[in-house]
C-alpha cells in the first residue's frame, strides 16, 4: 500500500472516524438553556410552523441545510459499489459545503430497490431540507430522478454531477475561447461521454451560444449517430446524420474536445488533428484522456485543461455546487434554473480574468497567476468567490 493510500485511510479514521459532525449552534450549558431548547420551551416555535410552514427558515436550520443524497450507483469513476462504500464521498462534500459556503450537511445514503423507491424517499424526508444535491447516480437514472423530484418539490433540487460540471466546464471554456480567438457560436467541439456530465455540459453550452449542428458526442461505442439503434432518448436528442463513427474520425479539424470519460482514450495522432489552437478538456480522474505532457507535445498552440489539482487549469466542481446552493438558499429559490447557472458560468468566468489576491498565491504556493493558458479557472481558495458567485446566483433566481 503507497503511503498516500495510508494517509487517506488514516485521515478518515483518526482522531474518530468519519469527517463531519453535528455540533450545537445554541448554548445548552444550564437549566433555563434546556428549557429553552426542549421541552417546554421548543413548543412555541412548533405551533408556529404549524400555523405557517414558511416559519420553519425562522426558527430553525431547514433554510441552511442541504441534503447529499446518492444511490452510490456512480461513484466517482469507481463505479457501482453501493451506497454504503459512497458514504466517504458525501461527508467529503459535506466537508466542501461547509467550508466554502457554510452550509450544512446531512449525507443521506439510499439502500433503494428502484428509481421510483429513491425518489419516494427523497420526498418523505424533504420537509427536513432546504436544498437536495444529488450526487454519484448513473445516467440516465439520474436524469429521470432529477426530473421527477424538481417536479414534486418546492426546494433546490441539483445534480451536481450534471450541472455543477456543466457550471465549470463552460466557465472555462469561455475563457479558453477568449485566449484562442475563437467564438462559442463558431467551433466544432466532441464531446467524449455521453452520461450526466457530456450531455448537461453540452445543453448548458447550447444555452449559451453554441450551434448544436457543431457538436459530436461520443461514447464507449463511438460516435452517436442517428442510424444507431442502441440509443437511449437523452442520447438521441444529440444524435446526428453524419458519416463519422470513431473518435479518431470525430477529432479531425475540431476546435475543443471535451473528456467526461475514461483515461489514456485520446492519442497525440487525434490532438495533431484538431484545428489551430485547440483546447483539450479532458476530465476523467483520477487519470485523464490524455495526460497534459502529451498533449503539449503533440501542440504547442493549446489550451489544455484536467480533473486534477496537480495540473494546471483544473475543472473542479468546488467551483460551483456550494456556491450555487448559497446563492439559491439566501434567495429562497424554489428550482434552481438554467438562468441561474448561466449567471454563475458568468460570474466564474469573469473572477479569474481579474489580478489574483497575495493571499490566493500563497496558498498555492505561486509567485503568479495571470489569466492565460495556465489560468482559465479561478482557484478553490480564492476568497472572492464567496462574494461573487452566490449574489449573482440569487439575482438570477426567479
């Protein structure tokens, strides 16, 4: 076992194991203090809510806590092993809202026989929450349970695995597109993978500007096509009339490749194909479609960016989800909307084409960050994300 394999187990288990906690957010250190916080005092604002249910964001914590809620059928790229081996990645995204957003968290793993199952349990429990972020559930179940539960409930319903990425992704590529010279509207992009990221990535893009006309999404078979008779409807609504079969044919002559799928797919012969001044999105973790050394030196005229924090230009959702959520929360969104993801795109977008702060630099350790190929993306630490991102989010709510 590496010693960083060590070093995950050992932070998960000591000092006790787990990485979140409940903790009181009013004293109960005397007699009056548990009157108060019990019986009888807890009865008032009860009877309140029960006069006006919008009393409940008043007097207690349902307008600040969001349930994580998975299947454990997607687990980050370990796949299907069930919703009780997920239970580490909810409380690491607990950890994520609370630390950037300060927002709580309950994990909430679901041992549920059916799509119809897991959306009746999201239900029954929703009272509790004020936003739900589904997380690390297989496409298309995904799709049909997120659909199904923005229909039945009054509070955020967010798949962060579709549009938490598509957030990012997008916000990225606009400044790729910026520093290539290159319009949104104008270039040819393949998208590899075609389940909740690739297909609420290219939706989010489509919003925005890009020609659907230009787009190829490829999966594990090639590429979606309209002769093919395996495709599910998310898939087919992408489906084109075209000759091309194979990613290697898809990548001649494009402009941006983006990778939500599997590592080493992409050979150097495809990205010496691709158009003056590509952009290379590849994603898959924890190792990529092509590893940046490679890319760079089959081109020296892209923009490369990857799901990890060891290379420049990392696509991370941190970026988005708790930030979207605060924004939602503090404007007591019912849905959160496509409007609303577009005006954090934006707002992401514009935050790293700005001077980074002394103190952004020395927590990565940098002497500089300066928009450009190696700087695309605003960086998880950076302070101003708090302030930038969840006002422009609950601006654009409904």
């Amino acid at each position: 076992m590496t010693t960083l394999n060590q070093q995950a187990l050992d932070y998960h288990e000591f000092p006790r194991p787990g990485k979140i906690s409940v903790e009181s957010s009013k004293p109960c250190a005397t007699a009056q203090d548990l009157s108060l916080a019990y019986t009888p005092g807890v009865a008032e604002p009860v009877r309140e809510i029960a006069k006006n249910p919008e009393n409940a964001y008043r007097y207690t914590n349902k307008g600040n806590l969001v349930a994580v809620i998975t299947d454990g059928t997607a687990i980050l790229g370990l796949g299907n092993l069930g919703p009780l081996a997920s239970k580490p990645v909810m409380e690491g995204k607990g950890i994520l809202f609370k630390r950037f957003a300060n927002i709580d968290v309950f994990d909430i793993e679901v041992n549920a026989p059916s799509i119809e199952s897991f959306i009746e349990t999201v239900v029954n429990i929703s009272p509790t929450f004020g936003g739900i972020n589904l997380e690390d559930i297989a496409a298309p179940h995904c799709f049909v349970i997120e659909k199904a539960l923005k229909e039945r409930l009054d509070i955020p319903v967010f798949h962060d695995d579709q549009h938490g990425t598509a957030v990012i992704i997008c916000a990225g590529l606009l400044n790729a597109l910026e520093i290539q010279g290159k319009k949104l509207e104008d270039v040819k992009l393949v998208c590899l993978g075609a389940g909740a990221a690739g297909l609420a990535g290219m939706r989010l893009l489509i919003s925005m500007g890009a020609k659907k006309e230009n787009m190829l999404l490829v999966d594990s078979k090639g590429v979606i096509h309209a002769e093919r008779s395996d495709l599910n409807v998310y898939k087919q609504e992408f489906a084109k009339d075209t000759p091309l079969r194979t990613l290697t044919e898809a990548m001649h002559g494009a402009d941006v490749f983006i990778g939500v799928s599997g590592s080493n797919l992409v050979s150097q012969d495809m990205i010496k194909s691709m158009a003056p001044r590509p952009i290379v999105f590849a994603m898959a973790n924890p190792d990529p479609e092509i590893l940046p050394s490679e890319a760079h030196a089959a081109r020296d005229d892209l923009i490369m960016a990857t799901g990890r924090s060891d290379f420049p230009n990392q696509v991370n959702n941190v970026l988005g989800f708790p930030f979207i959520f605060r924004g939602a929360l503090d404007a007591r969104a019912k849905q959160i909307t496509e409007k609303m993801l577009i005006a954090a795109v934006k707002a992401l977008a514009e935050l790293a084409r700005e001077p980074v702060p002394e103190e952004v630099l020395k927590a990565y350790n940098a002497k500089e960050m300066t928009f450009g190929k190696d700087y695309i993306l605003p960086k998880p630490f950076d302070p101003r994300l708090i302030e930038r991102i969840p006002p422009a989010v609950a601006k654009a709510a409904d």
